[in-house]
C-alpha cells in the first residue's frame, strides 16, 4: 500500500483553498474534506498548488557524460524544482538515434524513478545533419518518442527539415528546431552588437536565430506538420511566431528562465558562468521574450538545463562550454520575472510550465491535467514568500554551473508528488 495524502488548504492555481486527497496514484477526492483515517496531512495553508512541471529541454547528460550529470541526479534536481516529467534532449553520447539509446534513458528514468523522463530522438544520425535517424523506430520503441531535436545543432539543412517534418505527422510528433544559421554563427561567443563589439568577442546575430525560424515555420505551414522552436532568443524571433500564429501555422516555442532575467552586460565580466547558446540578448529582447509569454505567443517555458563539469567552464570565454543549470531555478526565476512582476498568474504559470508543454511532448494523457477528481497525483506546492539565496554547492545537479550563485530568489518548492508518490517533502528529496 502507497501512502496517502491529504493536503489541506492549498491555494490550486493561485485560488482558493481547498484540500486534495492523493491515494492510488490519483487524485481521489478534492473540495473541502474531513479528516481521513490513515492519511499524512500536509498543511498547505499559503502554499500555492500546480499540476507537475513538465520540461520540453533538459540536458542529462547520460550515456556519455555521466560526470557532468546522470539521469539519477538530473531527475533529482528536476523534482527538487518541481518537475514530474521531463524531456531528455538527443545530444548524448552515443546520440539517441536509435530505438535502443532511446530506451536505455527511458529505463534509467524510471529505475530512477524521481520524475518521469521523455526522451528525445535526434532528427538526423549522430546529429550530423546528414540523414534523417530512424525516427519511425523510435516512436514504436518503448520510449514512444514524440519529440525529435537535433538540439545543440541546427538542422540547417531546409531538404532535410522538410522531410523530417513531413515524417513525423504519421504519429503526431514534432520536430523541436534549435535555430542557429551555422554560417552566420561561425565562431560566435556573445550577442551581436555594440556590447560585443567593445568586447573583443564574435558577434552571434539574431538574424541567425531569426532566419531559421522564418523558414521553418513556411515549411511547418506548407508541410502541415507541428514545429517545435527552442529557446527563443530575440525580439524578431517572438514577432515572427506571433505572425505564424496568427496564420493557423502549427508553431510552437519555447523561452528558456535565463533569457527571462539576464542579458548581454553580464558578459562584461567575461566570466564564462554566462556563455550560454543561443547567447544572452538585450534588455529588449528579455522584454519582448516576457510580453511573448504573458501573451501566449511562446507557449512554454523550458530549462536548457544543460550541465557542464568545473574545468569546462573555467577557463577562458573563447574555450568555456556553453549552457548553464536550470531545474533548480526555473521557477523561482519566473515567479519573479513573470508572477511578482504582474506580468502573470499562477493559472498561466501552470499553463506555460505544466498544460502546453505536456500538450506539445503528447505525454498530456498523464501531465499537465487539471488538479481535479480522478486526475493523475501530479502535484507541486510552492511557498510564493519563501526566499533563498542559491547556493551552487546544495544543488542536487552533478554539476555546478549555475548563474544565479549568490542570488536571493522567491518562491520554494516545498512538495513534488509523482502519480501520488511524494519525490520530494519539506523541500527535500523523499
Ligand atoms: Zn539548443
């Protein structure tokens, strides 16, 4: 027999209070409910109840990187910030192109078993952009892979992105774009502009990020086939997704926490901590990524929890990996750019962290479900008034390349509950 819980008096959404009955992996009752026998009660009273994170982009690092993360401590860190599920991007090694590497992580994730781990499967074999990988096995594998990404690279090639789009419509996935022109990004470490140019770096352009959206989406459109863009990045890249939108295209986006709160300045220090790709942009482009996202033009946000040991990140900028952590953060970071600011509600915070992305990944058969009778235990509480300081050391991550080291963030994770089973109380891993 699994535990039950009874949670009284958290605020679902942001409203009201009432209690929540989580027994046999669902929600079993709901409302303003008596004492149950053989019940732990959470008081809940201030915290704020969501359905699960689900994440579009997490990098675990694992087969092939393992000391830089595992799939066991990047699900920890992915409870701990109150994911139920995750998608585990392609860019292993060996890359997941084929139906086996996709079903080792599939199995790791749920021997694991802190959170449910969706993977990914590259578009193209060895993320080459060379031929298309067997993306019909992998939808049939165990993994039942929806989402394909060549993330970390572009699939630059337009012939090749088409095809792809074109395949995946047999079993609805969606072809996850990272949009990077590779010849206008050759050799590029900052943001495009007057900053870099003082700087001494290469300059990345948005219109390297901007043209390939541009194109996906007519292909997405003439192929009528679902596109996927990642961590978008600029202000021209939100312009052309609200017109896709607007079209009927079948476009879809994503923002990641880090270009909601920081830009291009803190590249100054030319501490490689902020080398990150795409690259920071202006305090423009961080508003507009902001408004996108409270409109609802960029559906989602998603970490890019991308993990790097200490010696590929302590070096000198030109020689720094690129990524930074972000499951630990991800809503602290938006509660405050996002929900402190006004901007949104925790309904729309459920919405671009929960509902849209499980709709987008197709796992919305088991995440992203109302906090109703009958729905899967999937379930987050969030203290709003809680404050930290991060510590890069207390992480749950293998790794340490955190941004906001130091920082004073809102909000806590106190409780993650997966299919009724807590994966983490009182803000610790169960
Ligand atoms: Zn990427």
């Amino acid at each position: 027999m699994s535990t039950t819980y009874l949670i009284k008096n958290a605020s679902v959404l942001g409203g009201d209070p009432q209690d929540l009955l989580l027994r046999d992996g669902i929600i079993a009752d709901a409302g303003s409910l008596g004492p149950v026998p053989g019940t732990v009660v959470i008081d809940a009273g201030g915290l704020i109840a969501l359905p699960g994170l689900v994440d579009l982009h997490t990098h675990l690092r694992e087969p092939g990187r393992e000391d830089a993360e595992t799939v066991d401590t990047g699900t920890r860190a992915a409870a701990l910030g109150g994911f139920t599920a995750v998608h585990a991007m392609a860019n292993t090694d060996p890359v997941a192109d084929t139906a086996g590497v996709v079903e080792q992580v599939w199995r790791l994730g749920r021997e694991a078993g802190h959170c449910d781990v969706f993977p990914v499967g590259a578009v193209t074999v060895g993320l080459k952009g060379e031929r298309l990988a067997e993306l019909g096995a992998m939808a049939d594998s165990a993994a039942r892979v929806r989402v394909f990404s060549d993330d970390g690279k572009c699939v630059s090639d337009a012939n090749l992105m088409r095809r792809a789009l074109e395949y995946v419509k047999a079993f609805d996935g969606v072809v996850a774009q990272h949009a990077q022109e590779p010849r206008l990004t050759e050799g590029a470490q900052m943001n495009e502009g007057e900053l870099s140019g003082l700087l001494g770096l290469a300059g990345w352009p948005a219109v390297a990020e901007e043209a390939i959206i541009a194109r996906d989406i007519l292909l997405a459109a003439h192929t009528k086939s679902r596109l996927h863009v990642c961590h978008v990045s600029t202000a021209g890249s939100v312009e052309l997704i609200r017109w896709a939108k607007s079209k009927g295209h079948p476009v879809t986006a994503e923002v990641t926490p880090h270009h909601l709160i920081l830009t291009e300045d803190l590249a100054k220090s030319y501490d490689p901590i902020y080398k990150v790709n795409p690259p920071l942009r202006s305090a423009a482009d961080v508003q507009a990524l902001r408004e996108g996202l409270a409109d609802g033009t960029i559906d989602a946000v998603a970490t890019d929890h991308a993990p790097h040991p200490q010696e590929d990140k302590d070096c000198e900028w030109a020689a720094a990996a690129m990524g930074m952590l972000g499951l630990e953060t991800a809503l602290s970071v938006v509660q405050q750019t996002m929900v402190d600011s006004g901007l949104m509600g925790w309904a729309d915070v459920a919405d671009r962290m929960s509902v849209r992305p499980a709709a987008i990944g197709q796992v919305d058969d088991r995440h992203g479900r109302p906090l109703a009778i009958g729905e899967p235990a999937n379930v987050v509480l969030v203290d709003p008034k809680a404050k930290r300081t991060v510590d890069r050391t207390a992480l749950a991550s293998l790794s340490q390349n955190t941004p906001y080291q130091g920082m004073e963030l809102p909000g806590a994770v106190v409780a993650t509950f997966l299919r009724g089973t807590a994966t983490v109380l009182d803000g610790k891993l169960a």
